[in-house]
C-alpha cells in the first residue's frame, strides 16, 4: 500500500473505531411509521450499527449512481475499441495488398530510366 492509502485509511478505522466503542447502547430501529408504541418493523440494536448501516447504504447508492452515470462513457469507449480493431484490420489488408503489387505502381517507386540516369 502506499503511504497516501495508509493517511486515508488510518483515520478512517480510527474514526470507526472510536464511534463504535461511544454508541454501545441499544435503540430501537423502526420502520413503522404509525405506531410508536407496538411499531410492526422494529429491531434493537446497537446504535453503531444503523449509523454503519446508513454508511454504507449511502456508500452503495452513490457508487451506483455513479456507476449509472459513466454508462455513456463505456458505450462510446466499446464503440472507439472496435473502430479502431476495424482500422487495425484494413491497415493490415492495404498492407499486405501493397506487397503484392508490382514495381511501378503508385505505391512502388519505378526503375530509373536512361533520361533521369543521363541528368545525373
């Protein structure tokens, strides 16, 4: 790991750490609205546990929104990969078409004739 991992990483385990060990205590974690007294979705846990719990439910949904929204950015890069395979290829057709063509030709330098031989 590099140095500037372990000035991330460090802090962040001690801040976990640390609001672990201050939110022992149990609460009552709801999902009933209605009732406050015999709520129908209701759990007792730690208090630590649904402040990492909304932690990371927050850290996947923006990981996701993220990886949502570069979904055009991977469409054109697929796209620019296989342009340039297709290019890759007819380079290595024009390529090897050229080899075969004889002396002479547009691509191929012509023999000297005796009028340039004399001028030299």
């Amino acid at each position: 790991m590099t140095l500037k991992t372990w000035f991330i990483l460090v802090p962040c385990v001690v801040i976990g750490v640390v609001v672990t060990v201050a939110n022992l205590t149990p609460v009552q974690f709801s999902l009933d609205p209605f009732s406050d007294a015999y709520p129908a979705l209701a759990v007792t846990v730690p208090l630590y546990v649904v402040i990492l719990a909304a932690f990371f439910a927050g850290l996947l949904a923006g990981g996701l929104g993220a990886w949502l929204g570069q979904s055009g950015i991977r469409r054109d890069r697929r796209a620019a990969r296989r342009e340039l395979k297709r290019l890759h290829a007819s380079s290595a057709e024009a390529a090897a078409a050229d080899k075969e063509r004889a002396p002479g030709t547009a691509l191929a330098p012509a023999e000297p004739t005796p009028a340039s031989v004399a001028r030299a």
